[in-house]
C-alpha cells in the first residue's frame, strides 16, 4: 500500500506551528507570489525559481495530504525544480478556519478546502452537504465533479469573489457513519449528539433525522467521542480507522448518505500574477491529478475497512444499510433542499443547485 498510517495521536501532539512559519521568506516574494530566487541558468541568464506551501486539512497517510504531496512532486519533476511546494498537514498552521484565512490573505498559496469549513462565508458550498444529492456510483460522482457547469463555473465564481479561486473538485469517498449505539434507522438519532462540520445546512441535515447536531473541529474529535461529549460523527472510511475513531466507537453503518467532496484551491492573487507557462503547468497538473486521486481514495477505503472488520483489539459492529433503510433517510434527507434554496442561498445559490440537479439526472 502506497500510504504511511500516521494517526491521529502524532497530529496531535506536534500542534500548531506560529504563522512565522509561512510567512518565512516573504520579503523576498516575487510580484506573482510565493517566494522567488534568481540563479544562473546555464547560458548565464538569470533562471527563476519559485518556493510556494500548500496547506491541506488532513494528514501523511491521508487523502488530501497524500494528493498534495504527489502533486508537488509532479509540479517539481515537470518545471525540472524550478518549483519547490511545502506540503502543511493539518495543525501545523492553525485550524481550518485559519487555513482558509492564510490562503485568502496569500500567505499559503495553495490550500486544500473542504466546503463545509467555509459555509459560514460561501453559503452555496453546502450544496455539498446535501445528502443523497449524487448518485451512489463513486465514479459518476467524480466525472459530475470534474465537469459541472454549476460546480466549476458558478461555485468556483462565488468562491473566487472571496479570494479562493477553485481548481478542482474531487471526492474523498462516500461518507459513513460511526456511533456509541446503532444507526439503522432514524429512529436511532433522536437526540443523538452528532459532531459536525461548521455548516448550517449539515446541522439542518441531522435535525431533519432527528439528531442534536454539535459543531466541532476535527482535531477535537477523538477525545470527544471518548469522553461522551459528541455520540457518533460522520466520515470516509479511510478518515475514521486512520484517525482512530473506530477505537471509541463501537458501530459503523455503511450508509453513503454522502461524499466527503474537497477543492483543490489557490490564491487567484498569485495565480493570475504567474506567467502564462507556470499557469499552465499548474493547470495540466491539478487535471493529471484527478484520476489519481481517485484511485487513492478508493485504495484507502477499501483497505482501511478491512482493517476496522479485522482489529480485534477495537471490535467494531459494522452494518451496511438496506435499500429499504436508506429510503427512510433519503425522504428525510430531500425537504433539506427547500432549507438550502429558501433558508441558505439566494437566487444565484437556487439556480446554481437547479443546473446541479439537471447535471445528475442527466448522468443517470
């Protein structure tokens, strides 16, 4: 297996690092961004190269890190190392949220983004958290991903308004759900304490369920879920055995109520400011790493499943749901798109989940 287990332990204990780190080698930022040496080329000509970080919300042994990582070693071999990227787990610059902020501000120039971190800014990025909404084959949901009008176009416009400018979206893998007592029907989530992401629309999710949705951030997870603070969460499976939340819970339900989507992101700043090549380059590579990335997350979950099944040192009672089961929460789940049109988004927003809709319906 090509990726390095690396728990959540370890994340842990390293912390978050000061903003000092990034910001290292400003001063001598280049008008493009990121930091930029000037050295001679073999004809004696000044050769520039360019120093940039990459910030990602997971880490080594996980899908976003592991993306980010191949990716810099891509854009590298491609520019013959006139491109260096720093590759930043989750924690060592701050928290999502301050994530977010350090690639709008340009002091990270790229930056893996999950949508339901930003909800509070781009109320349109919780489409994502809209269950039910893709088809249940991972592989549709990838080519919807890659070619959506209303993804690539519309949303990427919206977040591009806020200083993130959208390359890609991808799928992390089709969520699950983990819990101190079963999850089979939606009966077992009343006043079930569910940990969510910041987002208004997921809350409104598991209130429709019947849940008590309890924001947290992930690096808070773990010992919430052992202490009794928050009953169950919701993540691919990769996430939930290399974070060890399978170690504190004793259900898993195979439920693919959703997928765990992620953007690929950059600040359009320094972006826009590159020369016409780089740009391009960025571009052809942030394309090659779709598939790639797929099959990753893919590797992942199927292995690390397997090894929730066989740890016998954490029994895990895992359940796959019934067509039947799934129905239950699918006519729950399908009123929250009124929440989403009529509650969270306005006319762009309303649109942009109709052009949505049309592009799923017309992949199945």
């Amino acid at each position: 297996m090509f990726f390095k287990k690396r728990g959540w332990k370890s994340f842990a204990v390293a912390g978050a690092l000061t903003l000092a780190l990034a910001a290292c080698g400003s001063e001598d930022a280049g008008t493009d961004g990121g930091t930029v040496d000037e050295g001679a080329g073999d004809d004696g000509a000044a050769a520039e190269t360019y120093n940039w970080q990459f910030v990602t919300e997971e880490v080594q042994g996980q899908v976003q890190y592991e993306y980010a990582a191949e990716f810099a070693e891509l854009i590298n071999e491609k520019s013959d190392g006139q491109i260096n990227i720093d590759v930043f787990e989750f924690g060592q610059l701050g928290s999502e949220v301050d994530q977010v902020e350090q690639l709008q501000n340009g002091i990270v120039e790229f930056a893996i983004v999950s949508p339901g971190f930003t909800g509070g800014m781009v109320a349109e990025g919780q489409v994502f958290a809209l269950q039910f909404l893709f088809p249940d084959d991972q592989e549709v949901t990838q080519e919807i991903l890659n070619t959506s009008e209303a993804l690539n176009t519309h949303l990427a416009g919206m977040y591009e308004a806020h200083n993130i400018k959208p390359l890609a979206f991808f799928t992390e893998g089709a969520m699950q759900w983990t819990g101190s007592s079963q999850l089979r029907t939606p009966a077992d989530f009343e006043n079930f304490k569910m940990r969510t992401q910041e987002s208004p629309l997921i809350m409104e999710s598991y209130r429709a369920y019947g849940a008590d949705p309890s924001p947290l951030s992930w690096s808070e997870l773990y010992t919430s879920l052992d202490r009794g603070v928050v009953d169950g969460q919701e993540n691919p499976i990769f996430f939930i055995e290399d974070a060890s939340f399978h170690e504190v819970q004793d259900h898993m339900t195979i439920s693919n109520h959703n997928n765990y989507v992620a953007m690929t992101t950059v600040n359009p700043d320094f972006y826009n400011g590159l020369p016409e090549d780089i740009r391009a380059l960025i571009d052809e590579t942030v394309e090659e790493m779709q598939p790639r990335v797929f099959e990753m997350q893919a590797e992942m979950n199927e292995a690390l499943l397997e090894s929730i099944e066989n740890d016998t040192a954490n029994p895990t009672e895992v359940y796959e749901l019934t067509e039947e089961e799934r129905e239950a929460f699918r006519e729950l789940a399908l009123p929250v798109r009124d929440f989403f049109r009529d509650e969270v988004v306005g006319d762009e927003g309303r649109e942009m989940l109709e052009l949505l809709e049309e592009e799923i319906a017309a992949q199945q």
